[in-house]
C-alpha cells in the first residue's frame, strides 16, 4: 500500500464517513507519516417533514469525523455535495425503481460522487493520493495499477469499485488491504478513535432507520396487482393446496415496484410458503411467485450485461472468467462473449454463459468479472 518511503513529503486526501474503517485508515495513514488531510462529504437527505425521520444522524456523523480528525491532529474539512448526490444516485435509483429494474446506489455514488469529488479535492490541494476505507488491494504488475480482492474475502468491497480506471488506481491507496474486519476495530481501539465500536452500517445511507419500501412509497405511484403462481411452480417436489394450479391468484401486491427477483421477505402470502418472487410481470401488473426454492424459474443458464468499465483495458472474447451478479455472492465460473445488439452499437453488449444455473440474476445489478488471482477485470449492468 505504500507508494514511496518518503511518505512525509507525500499528502493525501481521505474519505472520512465517521466509520470505523475510513478513521482506521486516516490513522493508518498518519502513523505511516503521510500528510493526511480529511474530507466529509455532505449527501443529499430526504427532509424530515417528508421522511418523518430525524436529521440527527447525518449530523452527528459529521460531528464525529471531525472529532477523528482532531485526536489524529489532521487538516479537515467538509464538503457539501448534496446536489450532485441528488442527481447522480437519489434520481438514478427511482428512475430505475420506476423502469422495472433493481439499482445498486453504492456503484453509482463512487462512480460520479465519491471518487470524483475526492480526485477534485485532491487536485485543488494539490495532494498525492486519495484514500479510502474500502477493503480493497492495489497492485503494479507489468507497468499497470491492477485491483484485487483484499485479505478479508468476508469484507471484499471491490464489487461496488469497479469502475475504477488504471489512472485513478494509480493515485488511490486502501490502507485497510490487508486487515480483517476485527483488527480494524483493535487498531481504531488502541489508536483512541472515539469510533472504534461504531456499528457498521446496513441501510441505503440516504435511507436511514426503515428499509427502502418506505422511500420507494414515497417517491414511486404504485399500482397493487394479483399475486399468481408460476407455471414451473407444480414440478416434482412442489407442494401446493390450490387447486387451479399454476398462474392461480394467491394475493395482492402492493405494487410491482417494492420487489426484486428472488425476494422471499415481505410478500405476505400464508399457505405453503416461504414464497419467492420469480418475475414482476408489469403488463399484466403481476407479481409471480414460487414455493419452491429450487424453481426452475428462479435460475438462468446466461444473462446479459451492458460493459460500463475494463480497468486494463477491454480483454480478448470470449472469456473465462468468474462473475458476481450480487456483493454478497460468491464469483461464479462463466464464458464471456461479446453481442452486438441492434440499436446499441455505442454499447458493448455481453452474453454470460454460466457453468452452472444461477439463482436470482436480477436486471438493474451490476456483474462483475474476475480473474483467477481474484483481479478485478471490469463489470456492467445486466440487462
């Protein structure tokens, strides 16, 4: 992680959210005598008098970085980027909800937010690097600053980086590469950062204390439908006491909007659930479902993914390569081949061929391609 000895001529620009993993790596960086100069960034916040919830929360996240900055005597300062926030993650998630597909903000934010404003800061205060708490290794192999899964594979975070340029790599330091999650928490203890037991946050950051049903309520029309079971629900070993079978009403929805593919939360059918959400049929405003975890409906053999970033540069097809179609899934095997589509010829289209069925591929996600060595290639958005 380090990029020189000198490390004390050498000044870097650091994402602090008041997490204990961004104030580990602001300290990380001032023990190992980097110029080390915090920045908070201010996103965008439903107003309490729509959401209903307080605004305490951002503030006191603000207040608590600060407090970082003071007990490592590091320069800090807060930058308010609610409006590119508003327009680059906040509209692109309804406008996404609103088309039927299921977004990933955290992409997104550290493409045209995060990233951006910190390289900006970087430039003005004419610092060396830029550094996040992101679990995430940075190597130079064959002249060029490659992206790879870190140590603590249970906090791998590449899945929302891979839009990162060879150039930008470069200029980025992760100074928590190489630590797992429970080290972090002793080295923010033992350094006295007032965070050091911070709960690790789980929700949407501009969704705060509810999950995104409310939100999407609040923002999307919604129209309530039939719920019906699917076709393929009546194979071998599906169990069900309808006696119309399959494409049968079993309930309503709320609105086609508040479910993604492969769901089971939050569908409120009784009977012989657990249910799953096979497909959002918006046609005929219906929501299909399954009680059978293993549906041949839930399951698909290939995908396809419009390419956003190679951060090497776009590799020979087609290719093997292993793919996560979800954070917390495991890389896959799968062949990469590249489709044209017609209409698109600006965008590169891909068809991924898994070696295996896979559960829940869900359009709107990100794919994300990976080497043998867990390098990270590039990914896109399935379709």
């Amino acid at each position: 992680m380090q990029r020189n000895k000198k490390n004390k001529r050498k000044k870097v620009i650091v994402g602090m959210s008041a997490g204990v993993d961004s104030s580990t790596a602001a300290a990380l960086l001032k023990k190992q005598g980097y110029d080390v100069v915090g920045v908070f960034l201010r996103f965008w916040k439903e107003p309490k008098e729509t959401s209903g919830e307080s605004d305490d929360y951002f503030a006191e996240s603000e207040k608590d970085a600060k407090n970082v900055a003071k007990t490592l005597g590091i320069e800090f300062h807060a930058v308010d980027v609610s409006r590119e926030f508003k327009k680059h993650v906040v509209k692109y998630f309804i406008d996404e909800i609103k088309a039927g597909r299921t977004p990933n903000p955290c992409v997104t934010c550290n493409k045209k937010v995060k990233f951006h404003v910190l390289f900006e800061k970087m430039l003005e205060m004419k610092a060396d690097f830029v550094a996040t708490g992101h679990y995430a290794r940075i190597e130079k192999k064959n002249g060029k600053y490659r992206l790879y899964m870190p140590s603590d594979a249970q906090k791998d975070q590449t899945y929302f980086l891979y839009n990162l340029t060879e150039k930008q790599l470069a200029k980025i330091l992760f100074p928590l590469e190489s630590l797992k999650k429970p080290e972090t928490r002793k080295i923010a203890k033992k350094m006295s950062l007032p965070v050091f037991d911070r709960d690790d946050s789980q929700n949407i950051c501009f969704i705060r204390g509810e999950s995104p049903d409310g939100f999407i309520r609040r923002n999307v029309n919604l129209s309530p439908g039939d719920i019906v079971f699917a076709n393929s629900s009546l194979c071998a070993g599906a169990q069900s006491t309808l006696k119309s079978g399959a494409g049968a009403k079993i309930g309503t929805h709320e609105g086609l909007e508040l479910y993604t593919i492969g769901q089971r939360k939050g569908i409120n059918i009784g009977g012989n659930g657990p249910y799953y959400v096979v497909e959002r049929d918006f046609k005929s405003n219906r929501l299909i479902v399954t009680n059978n975890p293993n549906d041949p409906g839930l399951c698909r053999k290939t995908m396809l993914v419009e390419a956003e970033n190679w951060i090497s540069g776009e590799p020979k097809f087609p290719l093997e390569a292993n793919v996560k179609i979800r954070y917390k899934n495991r890389a896959v095997r799968a062949i990469i081949k590249k489709q044209a589509e017609k209409g698109q010829k600006s965008k590169t289209i891909l068809k991924v061929e898994f070696l295996e069925p896979q559960r829940a591929v869900t359009p709107g996600q990100s794919a994300v391609f990976y080497s043998d060595d867990s390098e990270v290639l590039g990914g896109g958005i399935i379709k």
